[in-house]
C-alpha cells in the first residue's frame, strides 16, 4: 500500500512542476522558436525545389548540422 503511495505522490509532483514551468513561461531548450524558423527554410526549400536544394546543400546558406535525410523525410 505504501508504494502505491508514493507513486501516486510523484505523479502529482510531476503534474505541479508542468503546471509551474508552463506558469513561469520556462523555456529549457532555449529557443525553440528560433530552432523551428532555422528548420522551416530546409523544409520549404526541398519541398519548392529538391534537386536543386540537394546540390546546394551543406553549402554557404544552405549549412546545417543536422542530417540531410532529416529534412527529407520532414518534407514529405
């Protein structure tokens, strides 16, 4: 009986601090928005015009660090 206890007891815990982190506008990750603008031209790019963002890519505006599949896929 007590462990179920104690499971419920953090599972309220874990629900407070979602409620305070989204209450005190916490933001871990640091910038996701900035992260999504980043990725959006990628994906606009190869879905406008693959062949010609695939020969570009990894190239003067069109560096990223992320795979070239990742974008891909996110295209579809």
């Amino acid at each position: 009986m007590d462990k179920s206890k104690n499971i419920i007891n953090l599972g309220a815990v874990l629900f407070l601090s979602i409620i305070f982190s989204y209450i005190i506008l916490e933001d871990t990750i640091c910038g996701a928005k900035n992260d999504f603008v980043f990725h959006k031209k990628f994906i606009i790019l190869f879905a406008e015009n693959f062949k010609n963002t695939l020969n570009g890519y990894g190239k003067g505006e069109l560096l990223a660090s992320n795979s070239l599949i990742f974008y891909i896929f996110l295209k579809v």
